[in-house]
C-alpha cells in the first residue's frame, strides 16, 4: 500500500484546477491506473482497465464523500477498496472503517487516512476480514 506524494512548488485554487476539467480527472485515473496496475497487478489483470478506472471514479466519489480529496489521500482510499473491497466503508465486517470515517473529532482527511491504514495493518492478521473484489 503506497501512494507517492508529490511536493509542488506551485498552489492551485479550485477555480484554476476547475478549468482543467476532464483533463485533470483523465490525468489522474492515468496515474492511479499505472499505480495499481504496479502495485496490485492480480487484481488489476482481474478487473480489467475499463473495470479499473470505473473503480477508480467510484472511488473519488466515495472518498469525496468524507471530504477526503487530495490525490495522495484518494489513492490511499482507493487502495483500501482494492484490499477491502468496492464498499469497505459501509461493510458491516470493516466496522472499522466506518467508525474512523464517520469520527467527528478528526477533522482533517488526511488523519483519517493515516487512521484507517493504521487499523487496516491490524487487520492484515486476518485474512478472512480481506475481500479482494
């Protein structure tokens, strides 16, 4: 599970990164196509690409969701759908996730993606709690 950061010497407002529209949203499922094809090859190879990038816009929105929205952080939540499965975030075998989730003393998104990988590896101890769709 590792989604590369990239630093940037430039700040885009959402009104500028707005004007990207579609480009930007393509450029993006690009990077996360390449990413999980390289980190989860099997089941990237499973899904297919159409499958793939249709998991990946399913994922945006769902990450969107808990105001979860930087790229870093979506790839992460993206990650956990693709070990946890599609609604991790809802299952009722994952109380985890939605615990962390829905945690209104943790304001920023990025703290709650570092929560759920924290209890994700706790998790990786039983396999039977995996769902590889």
């Amino acid at each position: 599970m590792a989604c590369i950061a990239y630093k940037s010497m430039l700040t885009i407002r959402k009104e500028q990164l707005a004007v990207f529209g579609p480009l930007g949203k393509k450029a993006f499922e690009d990077r996360m196509v390449a990413h999980l094809k390289k980190v989860f090859p099997a089941q990237s190879e499973a899904l297919g690409e159409p499958k793939l990038r249709e998991t990946i816009q399913y994922g945006t929105q769902r990450a969107a969701a808990y105001y979860i929205t930087s790229e870093r952080d979506v790839c992460k939540y993206i990650d956990l759908m693709i070990l946890y499965g599609r609604d991790f975030d809802k299952a009722p075998n994952h109380p985890w996730a939605l615990s962390i989730l829905q945690n209104q003393a943790v304001r920023k998104p990025s703290a709650k993606i570092e929560r759920l990988y924290k209890a994700a590896k706790k998790q990786e101890n039983q396999p039977q709690q995996r769902k590889q769709s």
